[in-house]
C-alpha cells in the first residue's frame, strides 16, 4: 500500500444493509472524501441486491471515479485486514465490526440499520459515541456525518477483559474462595 | 447471587454446556471462553440452533486451538430447534418453541449439566428454563450463568428479562455499568470487547 493511501472501508458484515450501501453509491461522497484528502473507497456490501452505480460504471466492481479508486465486493473473510488498513471505517452497527475497529485505533463511523425491528444496535452506537468513541448517524445523515467528521476529536476505545467475568464464574462454581 | 450460594471449594471439573446463539452471541461467548480455566469446565457440550452451522464450526476450530490439536476430544456440538426466528410472527412461534422445550428438557436430562452458560438469543430460554426445573425438582444441580449482550446498554434483552425477574440465572452479567444499577441483582464485571 503507498503511503499516500488513505483508504475508506465501508462494511455491512454478513447482514442486509441496501440503504447504506445505496448511501455511499454517491458522487456527492465520492467528491467529499477525495476533497478530505481520501484516495479510495472500498465497499463490502453484503448480500443485498443493490450493486454501486452511480460511482462505478455498472457491471464493474473496481475503478477511479472522481479521482477516488473505487472498489466493491460481497463479502471477505478476512474483514479485519480491511479495516486496520483504513484511514476510516464506515460501519453497520454489529458489536464485531464495531469493537474491531475501536480496538485497531481506526477512526469510525457507524450507521445503524433502521430496518432491524429490534433495534438495540442503534443503542450501542449511541452509547460509544456519547463516550466520544465512534460518530453514529443514520443513513440519511450520512453525508453530513462524513462532511463533519474530525478523527482527531475522538477518544480511544480501551480494550476490555473478561478476567473479571471469569473470576465470578470461578467463584460461583467454586474453584476459587 | 440471587438466593442460592456458590458451591463448595472443588476442584472436579465442572461438565459445561454452552449456548452458542449465533453471530455476535458467539462470538462473544467464545471470547469469554478464551479467558475461562477450560480444563476445570469440562467435558463441553455445545448446544447450536439448527439454523446456524456456523457456530458449530466455530466451537470445533476454537476447541482446535485451546487444546491445540487437529483432533479435540472431550465436546460435543447439539442442534436444537430455534424457539424464534429473527421476523417469525409471534404466533406461530409458539409451536415452535414447545417444540424446542421438549427437546431442551430432553437434552439438559441427557447431559446432566453442573454449568449452563449462556448469552441469548432466545434460544438458551428453553435450555435453561430446562436446567432451572430439574433443579427445582432435585433432578438437576446446574449453575446457570448468562452474560448480556454488550450491544445492550440501557435495556435488558427478552432473555435478560425473563432469567432476571424469574431468577432462573444464577449469575448475571451485564456489560455496562448504567445496566447493573438498573437491575441491582446483575454483576458488572468488565467488557468482552
């Protein structure tokens, strides 16, 4: 990777997301993030149907629109190495995607996904952006999220533990005092 | 915690059975193992809906790596029926959740169980709701154990709910700190992530 490169990852993980993924077939971003010094966009966009067409031309799953690469694929087993390689993570609001990349130290923004009916992720995004973590905004405000965005202003994630959990566990059962 | 008291000091390894509940219940509830003594939690029984052939994999790759072998030995991986799909109307769930009682209570009297760690979704109800009456019973004497998902900050889960109110979990955890003063009886204890 060039040093230059600061790559933006977007993910939905293994779920559904289309108004996310419809989200960020923008040029409108795509000029927003080439005009915040971005140089590529990648998109895993799930299983859903709706393929990028506006920032790539259809049928194609990689090129440079707006002076931005642009990149798309269903899904990776290897997630990971996509987004400690980001210089920011766009993200669904799924507990992995989301301590993934807080714990990497990458910068990150989540959109919880309105369709869900039980909707407690839009709970854990709201919680770690109250702590200053992560920025959440829904899909629609999306745009202002990334046009606002300032990595510098957020504070990092430290990584928790469960010895804690384990030590009440062994208690209970009595392998400990 | 709740108004029974811990076993005695032992050292007999306790049979386990977990829960694995899909996607980020599994993942979390793997994560917690890997902090766990596994050799004092054994032999394991893993218990995975039937709609998730992921998780089963994952228990088999994680008992991989623990006992560092191509081949573990000591676990087991059961499918049960799931009581709930994620959209599945509440009605006709409650044919398929009697069916999943029936085969948890066979299941938890086939097994015997000293521990039963779960962290939802809606499929642990019907396993511990199984551990809880043959203890009640004298049938049974397993600990129930269920963590809360860390993706619930204010609110508790359906299970949460139904393990906390109807003290059927032995020990509770939450993930946030906000939640244990909610519910007073819970334990905060850290976070998986």
């Amino acid at each position: 990777m060039p040093a230059a490169e600061r790559q933006v990852f977007v993910t939905v993980g293994t779920t559904k997301f289309e108004a996310l993924v419809e989200r960020v077939d923008s040029l409108e971003l795509l000029r927003l993030l080439k005009e915040k010094g971005y140089t590529k966009l990648v998109i895993q966009k799930g299983n859903g149907t709706y393929s990028p067409s506006n920032i790539l031309p259809k049928g194609q799953t990689t090129g440079t629109t707006e002076g931005v690469q642009v990149e798309y694929f269903d899904y990776s087993p290897s997630l990971a190495a996509y987004i400690t390689s980001s210089a920011l993570v766009i993200s669904h609001a799924g507990s992995g995607s989301i301590f993934e990349t807080l714990t990497a130290g990458v910068p990150l923004i989540v959109v919880p996904n309105p369709l869900l009916m039980d909707n407690h992720q839009v709970e854990l995004g709201e919680q770690l952006a109250a702590m200053g973590h992560l920025v959440s905004a829904a899909p629609d405000a999306l745009l202002d999220a990334v046009r606002g965005f300032d990595a510098s202003k957020l504070l990092p994630y430290e990584k928790g533990s469960a010895s804690g959990m384990v030590r009440h566990i062994d208690r209970q059962m009595g392998f400990v005092p | 915690m709740f108004f029974r008291r811990p076993a005695a000091k032992r050292t007999k390894p306790a049979k386990t059975l977990v829960v694995l509940g899909s996607g980020g219940h599994t993942a979390e509830m793997l994560m917690l193992m890997d902090s766990m003594p596994l050799q004092l939690y054994s032999p394991r029984t893993y218990v995975v809906a039937a709609t998730d052939p992921m998780s089963g994999n994952k228990a088999l790759t994680r008992e991989q790596k623990w006992q560092k072998t191509t081949s573990p030995t000591g676990f087991v991986v059961h499918q049960i029926p799931r009581s709930r799909e994620v959209g599945q109307s509440y009605i006709t769930s409650i044919g398929t959740t009697l069916y999943s009682l029936v085969f948890a209570f066979g299941l938890v009297f086939l097994e015997r169980p000293e521990m039963v760690l779960v962290n939802g979704p809606g499929t642990c109800i019907p396993i511990c709701a199984a551990a809880f009456v043959y203890r009640v019973l004298g049938l049974g004497r397993a600990q129930i154990v269920y963590v809360e998902s860390i993706a619930r900050t204010r609110r508790f889960s359906l299970s949460a709910k139904l393990l906390y109110h109807l003290r059927m979990a032995d020990l509770l955890f939450v993930q946030w700190e906000a939640l244990a003063k909610t519910y007073p009886r819970a334990v905060y204890a850290g976070r998986l992530y």
